[in-house]
C-alpha cells in the first residue's frame, strides 16, 4: 500500500519550499515525479531543484506528451509536469510506474472526479444496443461494443476502456481518476491546505487509501515537518486581513441557497443587473475605486457577461483557482457565488458510503480562492462575498468553529 503523507498548511506556510529542498537533499537513487496545476510552477521546480535534472514532458519525436511521459519514466528520470497530463495516466503508465519506484509529490489536489456529459436516453441506448455493460458490485461501466465504430459515443468508450468509468442511479455517469495511478507508487506526498474538506480526501477514503497528516514550519533557514495542529495557523491574523463587505448589497445573497448555481441559472435579469450593480458599486466606493488591474472576479462561468462591470469583463478568473502567484498584488475580490458539490460526483460518494460534507467543502473552495490575492504577501484586501452562507462559513473558520 503506498505510504502517503498530506502536508496539511495554510497557504505561506512553506510547503512547496520544504518539498524543494526535501528533493535537493534526498539521495539520487530515488527518482520523484512533481505534479503542480500550473506550467509557472513546472518552471519553478525545474529552476530550483538544484541538485536534480528535472524534466518537462514534452512533444517528442512527433509523439504526444503522454508518451514522453512514458519515455522519461521508462528512463528514471526526475520528471515535473502538470495535473492535466497526470490526469491522462493509463494502463501503461501504471505498469511503468510499479516497475520503477517513483515517490510522487502532488502540489495541491487534483480533480479526481468528473461528472460525464451524456444524457440517460443514450445511456439506455447503449446498454440494449450491447454498447456497455455495468459491473452490478461497482457500478464500473466496461465498453462491450465495436472499438471501431463508437461514433459520437467515442468519448465513453475511450474513458470505459480506460477502466474508471461508473454509472450511477441508472442515469448519470462519473470518471474517476484510476486508483491503480496512486497504488503504483511505493510513496506520495500531497501538498495542500484544509484537507478534510476537499474531493481528493473522499477520493483516498473511498479506495482505501490510508494517509498521515503533517504540517510544515521554518526553523531558522531551515523547513521541518511537524505535528498537523490547526491552533497554529493563525486564523484570526490572516482573517484580519480580509476587509468583508456588511452592509445593504448583501441581500442578494440571503438564504442558504443564494446564489448557488441552481439559483445564478434560474435568476431574471433584474436580479443579475443588482449583482452587476453592487460589484460595481463595491469596487468604486468601498474597495477605494480598484480598477480591473486591483481586482479578480469569480461566479458560474455562464452568467460572467450578464453580472460583468464595465470595464471589468477580463477581470474574471475560475471559482477554483489555486496554488498559483498569478494574483499576488490585487487588492480587491468579489466572490459572486455560493459553492455547492456538483450533484453527480456529491453523489458518486455517497453511494460508495462515503460521508459528503459540503460546508467543509465550500469553505476550503472559498479559502483557497482568498489566497490568491495579496494576503499571500501579508497585504490587507476588501471582499465581497454576498452570499450569507460562505460569510458565514469564512467567519466559522477564523474563530476555529469548523
């Protein structure tokens, strides 16, 4: 079983710095693979591990990266790429991987499930038709039709062949990252922050994963693990850093459910033209007249031109945004959302009896998203987070309540 190790810190904490200089001390005889969502990062790590040679995936010979990522394991080589083509590992890459001893070190979580486009009338079509098959203990759906001719269902043999394909109350399906990936590797090392409250978590205790929590912090010139204890992260000091909005324009977002994607796709347009009132309003007046270059913007991606301020319409980033430094210097936010797991992968869990808790959930969404603001640097920002369910969660974290 591989032995896992989630460095659970708040963002700032170290936990990139103590996985270089982990890699820079550790005896060349052990290869790593690093896996970070952004190429900025793959760079980083290239730069940085100096005592290793790390190498990028790359288009090589006219093959795709996935092979070169073939090639390079195949090789022992110390290797750095990105969630994206990780998240294409297949059978041989397993089979490589069990051969050759790599430790993996995983920059913050991966999205490990995903919800398959694919309406149930198809799904029946392709069960009578003999297209598919469904494995009655685990629901895994295995691609039982003419490999050659799928035609526009292409996509769902691809990923039934692949073997991590389920089906799921008989009318939506789910990719799950394929286990074998992790069990392939004698040792992993996640780096994240809350845990407890992300997918990946649901992902390890569905497939039995075992793992220990550490955290990080600097000695002198040195990073050291150490024991995980959430009381010395500081909550209240980062919280005060973070100038929340209070006032009339939150009562857009009243009730548990405001907000959420449901509710943005159902809103009429006067509802939209208030929320691209207030966040216009907020940035003028309290937020000190920030300008598109001060600010980043996150809400369903569908409604962004509905809810854009003028002259704010490239000030918009993914709700999900993480690990990256991209947004270091802006000084105000506007989170135009209520974070809700999407029903299919919420789910995929719980009939796997897996335990879904969507505060928690919410809560480590909407952190991670504070943190790629100037905070990071130690800097004050103003929010605006109308939804009164994430307020209320953000507040619940400061004071340890959750």
């Amino acid at each position: 079983m591989t032995e896992i190790t989630v460095i659970d810190a708040v963002m700032g904490s170290g936990k990139t710095q103590w996985a270089i200089q982990h890699m820079n001390k550790t005896n060349a005889v052990e290869n790593f693979i690093y896996i970070t969502p952004f190429l900025s990062e793959v760079e980083r790590i290239k730069k940085s591990v100096v005592e290793r040679k790390f190498v990028e995936p790359t288009i090589y010979n006219g093959t795709s990266k996935l092979e070169d990522l073939k090639r390079l394991i195949a090789n022992n080589r110390d290797i750095v790429s990105t969630h994206a083509l990780f998240s294409r590992a297949d059978e041989e890459v397993v089979e490589l991987l069990e051969q050759s001893g790599y430790t993996l070190i995983l920059d913050e979580v991966m999205d490990v499930v995903e919800s398959v486009s694919i309406k149930t009338t198809d799904i029946n079509r392709l069960k009578v038709n003999g297209d598919i098959v469904i494995n009655e203990e685990t629901m895994r759906v295995d691609w039982t039709g003419d490999s050659e001719d799928a035609g526009r269902y292409r996509d769902i043999r691809e990923l039934a062949q692949a073997g991590n394909l389920y089906l799921f109350r008989g009318s939506f399906m789910v990719w799950a990252f394929p286990p074998g990936v992790f069990k392939a590797f004698p040792k992993a090392i996640v780096l994240t922050y809350l845990f407890k409250c992300q997918m990946q978590r649901y992902y390890f205790d569905m497939f039995g994963f075992k793992y220990d929590y550490r955290s990080v912090e600097k000695v002198g010139d040195v990073y050291e693990l150490c024991v995980h204890d959430v009381t010395k992260e500081k909550r209240e000091e980062l919280y005060s850093l973070i100038e929340v909005y209070d006032g009339k324009m939150n009562e857009v977002g009243r009730g548990k459910y405001a907000l959420s994607q449901a509710k943005l796709k159902k809103y009429d347009d006067s509802t939209l033209r208030q929320i691209k009132n207030n966040t216009a309003n907020f940035f003028r007046r309290y937020a000190n007249n920030a300008k598109k270059d001060d600010v980043y913007i996150s809400t369903l991606k569908e409604v962004e031109p509905l809810i854009a301020p003028r002259g704010f319409k490239k000030s918009f980033i993914p709700h999900n945004t993480r690990a990256t430094n991209e947004y270091a210097d802006r000084r105000a936010v506007a989170y135009l959302m209520n974070r809700f797991m999407n029903k299919d992968k919420a789910a995929f869990f719980q009939d796997n009896h897996i335990s879904v808790n969507e505060d928690l959930y919410a809560l480590s969404e909407l952190v991670q998203w504070l943190w790629r603001s100037r905070i990071r640097n130690g800097q004050s920002i103003h929010a605006y987070i109308p939804a009164e369910r994430m307020r209320g969660l953000l507040n619940a974290w400061a004071k340890y309540e959750i």
